[in-house]
C-alpha cells in the first residue's frame, strides 16, 4: 500500500508538473507528436513494402525457353549451370509435356488444339521456372542466365514493379533517418523541459532532500513528467496514422495503383501500429527525463 | 554512545577557508544547546554537518548511531529522517497552505491521509497554529511562519531539532515566542534541540548549555550558560 500512494502521490504530481510549465511542455508534446507521425508514416510504409516486396517474390519468376534441339544431356548442364549462379533459391523443370498437359486442363479450346500433337511435333518449349534470392537482383540474375548456350529466352515480370520496389525501399529509407533525427531532437527537447521544470522547483526539490526524501522519490515526478508528456505526445499521431491509413485504404480500394501492390488491411495492423507509437512515445519520454534527471538533480 | 558526538573534526572549504577546527563535542538525548559565535566562526558549518549538508574533512561525527562523514550519498535520507531543520528563512512553500507545507514532509512516507492529518495537526498544535490551517505563508507574520517551518520539521517525530538563527529575521518579543516553542518541543516531547544563534538576549534568558566557537574552535562549553561578551 505505502509504495502504490507514493507512487500516486508522485504521479499527481508529474502531472502537475506538465501543466505548470504547459508552454513548454506543448511545445514538447507537438515535437513528439511530429515524430511519432513520421514514425507511424514509415511503420505502415515499411510494413507495406515488406508485404508487397514478398509477395512480388513470391510471385516472380524467371522463365527460361530452352532451345528445341537441346538434348537431354544439354539440359542437365544448362540445370547446372544456372543453379552454380548465387541469387537463385529454387529451379524447376517444367517439360513441353507437362505444359501440354496444365493447358489442355485450363480450357476445352486447348484441350481440342493441343491433343493433335504428339511428344514430337509439341509446338511448345521445355523450360526452367527459377525463383530469385534478392527481387532487386533479378534483372542481373536474368541477364546472366541469358548467356548460357542453348536457351532462347528469358523472361521475368514487369520491369516497372521493380522500380517502384527501388522506389519504396528508397521512402523507408529516408524516413528511418528522419525518425532517428527526429527522435533524438525530441529526446533533448523533453530533456530540457524535464530541466526547466527541476530548475523551476528547486526549492521544493531543496526542501523535499531535507525532509528525507530519497533519491528515487525526488527523481521520480520528473521520470513520469517526461513519460506522461510523451503519452500526450502519441495520441494525435495514433489518430492521424490509423484513421489515416484506413481512409487511404478504403479510398485506394485495398491496393496502390496496380492490382500488384496489395495493401495490407488496417484491421490486421492499425493495433500493433498504435502500441508501438505510445511505447516509443513514452519511452523516448522516459529517455529525455532520464538525461535530464541525471544531468540536473545530482546528489 | 551519546546522542550526538564530534570527534575532531575539522572542516576546510574547496576554497582553503578552514571553518572547523579540531571541534569535539557530546550531546546526549533530550538536551539544549546553544552553538553561538561571531559571524563566519563556524557555527552554520557544525549545523551542516550535522545533517550532511558537509563532510567532514577529518574527523567524525555521528548522530543517531549514524557515522555522518561516511554515509554515501544515497543514504543520507535515512539521517535526515531522523532529524528536524529549521532554518532562518522559514523554507516554506509559498503556494502551498499551512497544513499542506508541513503535511508536506510526511508524503515521502505514504501515509494514509488520515494519518497524515493526525500528525499535522498535532504539529501545528504544538506550534500553536491549529486555527491557521488554510492561510498561505505570505499571509503569516515571520514568528508564525517560523513556527510552521518548526511545524515541519517535527511532523516526522525527529529525534533531533537543529535549528540555523531561527530567529534571525524576527523582532524580539516574536524571536521570545519562537523561542518557547522550541523549549516546549524539547520539554514535552523529549527532542533534542541545537540551535546555531547570536541572539544575545535570548541565550541569556533560556540558560541552556552554551556552545561558544570562535573561528572555528570550540573555546568554551558551559551548561546554563551566559553570551559573555569576554568570551567572544
Ligand atoms: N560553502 C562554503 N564555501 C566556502 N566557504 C564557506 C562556505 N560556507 C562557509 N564558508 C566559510 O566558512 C567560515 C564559517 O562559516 P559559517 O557559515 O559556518 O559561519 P557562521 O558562524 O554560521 O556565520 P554567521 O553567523 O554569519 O552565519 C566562513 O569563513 C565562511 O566564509
Ligand atoms: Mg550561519
């Protein structure tokens, strides 16, 4: 019981606290508010292009037509060849026969075509699907597979997702840095409010140490002050990101301008979304009055 | 072991001033002492080392049990737990009302408020404030704000009352009545009381045990003692 009223008492007072210096304290709040926006803007960014990043992998694929003269001996080497490239995670054969046979099953229309050939006059090409390590590589990858004898095309997906992952991965980027940039600028603002506060409430502070106040409790309003301004600090972002993300999402109808880039659902993410920008809120509260206790209550 | 002992101590400040010198003293529970001495003798150093405002520079001191000079920095709430300060410029929180500057000193302990209020008023009780609970600091005369910052430091039931020219900024007749305020805590209550002055009239009125420095050493220790101007 004593510790949780002490506890209380401290909160209050941290409470207070923000509210006498309100100034200043909102000029900190709207700093952290700032950040945790662009903090939300990239979660949701990097969340995003992790999901379509990996969906786009999952899907594609380097197609490689191989030479109708190549012989069975031919096409174990070319195997080879290509499995001995790195960025490559999974080649599989897939025969004329085999391709006949998947199309003739799609349709009657190919199924009426195709029967009339046999294995030897099949118009189609046996081929190699291979799936990529590194997405941002496959060009590269395609390009090398081109040189080897005895295969005549190779194909992969659309040239312009591949720019636009480039793209996306440039965005997280930036924002990382600025989060960071932010993050620290927002940690010293909070430090020095924590500190205008301390310095306004030295005499308090004087006399609390003469009374017998422990180091822990003297240290503890301020602690909360910077906690609590930091949970201020999160409430707008929470609302701009989540009620903003799930606007978008419905106005863009669940994708970003083509049927390839899928959005993720906000339902899936928006509550992860909010408890990472209160606890990065309150713990970079938590760190600016952290420096500033230490730095400005010295016993 | 008394109560409180100094062991020679000396004290010299960061800056060479040498304020204490080769003092040794013993106050045992529930006495009155005068520390008294020209300004700069050293009289508010031995007061600061009695609750760890300084170290010692050699020597040691104890209070309570309590080795002063080797007490880290963490701890020293535990000595000032035990005593009572009282200071020549009251301390008080100008914001805050009678009773909640001296409940004040009771929340680092997580009382119950009803406990809390109990051990205020009692407090204000024996300072004779009880009917100005809900007055402000600035709305009190100097003798009865001092009796609220004397208020505070007994809430706690110290076994100590050090007290700094209490009545420094008071006009005689109110420092006489500060002055009975404290020799009732001493009296009814049993705490020992130090007291750092140079007010002339009131030493030789209480006749308590006198301390007599003069810069920086103890040069006369008489009980029922008189401010003797020769001494000085
Ligand atoms: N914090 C300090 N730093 C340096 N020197 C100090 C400090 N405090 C006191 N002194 C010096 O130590 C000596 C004793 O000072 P002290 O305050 O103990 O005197 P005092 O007897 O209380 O004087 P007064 O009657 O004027 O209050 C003085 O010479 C003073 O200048
Ligand atoms: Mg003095």
């Amino acid at each position: 019981m004593k510790p949780f009223r002490i506890l209380k008492s401290n909160f209050l007072e941290s409470f207070k606290g923000v509210f006498r210096n309100f100034s200043l304290s909102i000029a900190s709040i709207t700093c952290i508010t700032i950040t945790l926006i662009l903090v939300g803007f990239s979660i949701f960014v990097t969340l995003n292009v992790n999901n379509f990043t990996a969906e786009i992998e999952k899907d594609m694929t380097i197609v490689v037509f191989l030479d109708r003269k190549a012989s069975d001996e031919d096409i174990d080497a070319i195997k080879e060849k290509i499995e001995s490239l790195d960025n490559i995670k999974k080649i599989t054969f897939n025969s004329k026969e085999d391709v006949k046979k998947s199309m003739q099953k799609e349709s009657e229309i190919f199924n009426t075509i195709l029967s009339e050939y046999t294995e030897s006059n099949n118009p189609l090409q046996d081929s190699f699907l291979i799936k990529v390590e590194d997405i941002n590589r496959i060009g590269d990858t395609a390009n090398e597979i081109q040189t080897i004898e005895k295969i005549t095309l190779v194909k992969y997906g659309e040239g312009s997702v591949e720019e636009l992952v480039k793209i996306f991965d440039l965005v997280k980027k930036i924002t990382y840095i600025a989060v960071v940039a932010l993050v620290i600028v927002t940690a010293f603002l909070i430090s020095n409010t924590i500190k205008i506060t301390i310095q306004s409430r030295k005499r308090e502070i004087e006399i609390r140490r003469l009374v017998g106040a422990s180091n822990a409790f003297i240290r503890q309003p301020f602690f909360f002050e910077g906690i609590i301004i930091g949970f201020l600090g999160s409430i707008i972002p929470i609302a701009i990101c989540c009620f903003g993300y799930s606007y978008l999402y419905e106005r863009l109808g669940g994708k970003l301008f083509t049927e390839i880039i899928r959005l993720i659902d906000p339902k899936a993410i928006n509550y992860m979304v909010m408890v990472a920008l209160v606890v990065i809120g309150v713990v970079v509260g938590a760190l600016g009055s952290f420096r500033a206790v230490r730095k400005y209550l010295k016993v | 072991m008394q109560l409180i002992e100094f062991k020679n101590v000396y004290k010299r400040y960061q800056n060479g001033v040498s304020a204490l010198c080769d003092v040794n003293l013993e106050i045992s529970k529930g006495e009155f002492v005068f520390i008294i001495g020209e300004s700069g003798s050293g009289k508010s150093t031995i007061i600061k080392l009695l609750y760890r405002q300084e170290k010692p520079t050699s020597g040691e001191v104890f209070v309570g049990g309590i080795n002063v000079a080797r007490l880290r920095n963490g701890k020293v709430y535990k000595l000032r737990r035990k005593l009572g300060v009282v200071f020549q410029d009251y301390k008080l929180l100008p914001k805050l009302t009678v009773y909640e500057n001296v409940a004040f000193a009771l929340e680092i302990y997580g009382l119950k408020k009803s406990e809390v209020r109990r051990r205020t008023l009692e407090a204000l009780e024996q300072v004779g404030l009880k009917d100005k609970l809900r007055s402000f600091p600035d709305e009190l005369a100097g003798g009865e704000q001092q009796r609220v910052s004397i208020a505070r430091a007994i809430v706690n039931n110290p076994k100590v009352l050090i007290c700094d020219e209490p009545t420094g900024n008071l006009d005689p007749k109110t420092s006489m009545e500060v002055m009975r305020v404290i020799e009732s805590i001493n009296n009814d209550l049993g705490t020992t009381v130090i007291m750092a002055t140079h007010d002339e009239k009131i030493v030789n009125k209480m006749k308590k045990r006198v301390v007599v420095i003069d810069k920086g050493l103890v040069v006369d220790d008489t009980m029922k003692g008189k401010y003797k101007n020769e001494t000085i």
